[in-house]
C-alpha cells in the first residue's frame, strides 16, 4: 500500500494535502478504499458549508457497505471533484490523485498539525 509523505491522515483513514496557503485537498486512503472494495458512488453535496474537524461531510458507497466521509480539519468546502460522478472507480484507481473528494479553506492551520504523519498513520492500520 501506498501512503505518501507529504499528505497527513486521520484514524478515519482520509488524508490531506495543503496546496496553497489554507487550501488543502481531502480524499480518502488506499487503506480505505482496499477495505471498502469497488467503489460505486461518491456523494459529496456540501459545497459552500462549513464543517468542524470531523464531522460528516458526504459518503461513499461500495459495492458491500455505504461509509461517512468525515473532514479531518474544519473549514468551508468550496469544490467537489466532479470527476467522481461519472467515475467513482478513481478513489480505487488513484486515492491521491485523480480520486480526490474535495478543495476545502481550512479554517486553522494549526489543526493540520496535528493530524497524523504517515509513519504514525501506518502505525495505526
């Protein structure tokens, strides 16, 4: 499994990228999608809303079970990926890139910080 150094990951097994200043990409990791199988529909209908970290954001459906996807900072959601509408089987293909879930402003940097490196998130699963 792959678990890129430059992301952060939560124990609900979403990642997170900064990409410029407060602007940080969200999806989900190759654990997860590997546990969750064929991934058959993302739905993602929050854009414009503002969450705390961890709260529910959207879910995603496999083929066996639907999941929460939970924001692992708080901030504003301000793009979905609409790639995912046509092809959810990108979370599966490539959970860190092309099967990102969504752009948010994150609201405190700091909250990034203390998410996990990907040393401890391997530790975790």
């Amino acid at each position: 499994m792959n678990f890129p150094a430059d992301l952060r990951y939560t124990s609900e097994h979403e990642w997170l990228r900064i990409t410029e200043g407060n602007i940080a990409v969200i999806g989900i990791t190759d654990f997860a999608q590997s546990e969750l199988g064929d991934i058959v529909f993302v739905e993602i209908e929050t854009v414009g809303q503002t969450f705390a970290a961890n709260e529910i954001f959207g879910t995603v459906e496999a083929v066996k079970t639907v999941s929460d996807l939970f924001l692992p900072v708080s901030g504003k959601i301000l793009e979905v990926n609409q790639a995912l509408s046509n092809a959810p089987e990108l979370v599966n293909n490539d959970p860190y890139g092309e099967g990102w879930m969504v752009k948010i402003e994150v609201s405190d940097l700091a909250e990034v910080d203390a998410l996990m490196d990907s040393a401890a998130y391997q530790n975790i699963i």
